[in-house]
C-alpha cells in the first residue's frame, strides 16, 4: 500500500526567485497574463462601457506581485476583438488583452534612473 502524501495547503504567491536569480542559478522570465471578457455587439463601439472591467481584471491579476501602482510596470497590447463561435443568440464579442510584466526589462536597461 502506498502512503499518500499531503501538499501544503498554502502556496505562498509570486514565488520568491530573486537570489537565484541573483546568483545565476536561474533566468528571470517575463510574467505574461491574458485577460477575457465578453461584452454584447451592441456596446463594443462604447469602450468606455467595457475597458474599466478589463483593466480590473488586469490589475486583480497583477496586485499580489506589483502592488495597486503596477502602471508604470506593465505593458499592454491593443484589445483583440473577435466573435464567440456558436453563440448565435446573443452575439457576444470576446475582448482580450495580453498584459505583460517588465520590471525586469526596466531594471536591466535603467529605464527610471
């Protein structure tokens, strides 16, 4: 019979890398997040219906590891729009937006000094 073994019940979040990468002993990667919505057809030409929820949601995403003041630390692409497939009888859009962490980058190149 084997024993099983229990995970802790905590993870602790981000995960705390900075020594080793520090040391060499690991490469620092770019925190990558993508968020979603889906909005009705009729207010996707009113953004200002939908973009606060989204940015929300990027925020949310980004606040146990940048802190509420993250907008000088992450950048953006533009929303990519499209169509949910087989949703016939509500005509939704699916709003997504690729939110990236560069701190890394700002570091590396002196961005702020």
């Amino acid at each position: 019979m084997i024993k099983e073994k229990n995970l802790p019940a905590v993870i602790p979040f981000p995960a705390d890398i900075s020594e080793e990468i520090k040391n060499g002993k690991q490469e620092e990667r770019l925190d990558v997040n993508i968020q979603t919505i889906a909005v009705p057809e009729e207010i996707l030409s009113e953004p200002d219906m939908w973009m606060p929820q989204l940015f929300k949601k990027i925020e949310k995403a980004f606040a146990p590891k940048l802190g509420n003041d993250s907008q000088n630390k992450l950048a953006l692409t533009l929303p990519l729009i499209r169509e949910i497939r087989g949703d016939y009888k509500s005509k939704k859009m699916m709003i997504s937006v690729i939110a990236v962490d560069v701190t890394p980058i700002i570091k590396a190149e002196a961005v702020y000094d």
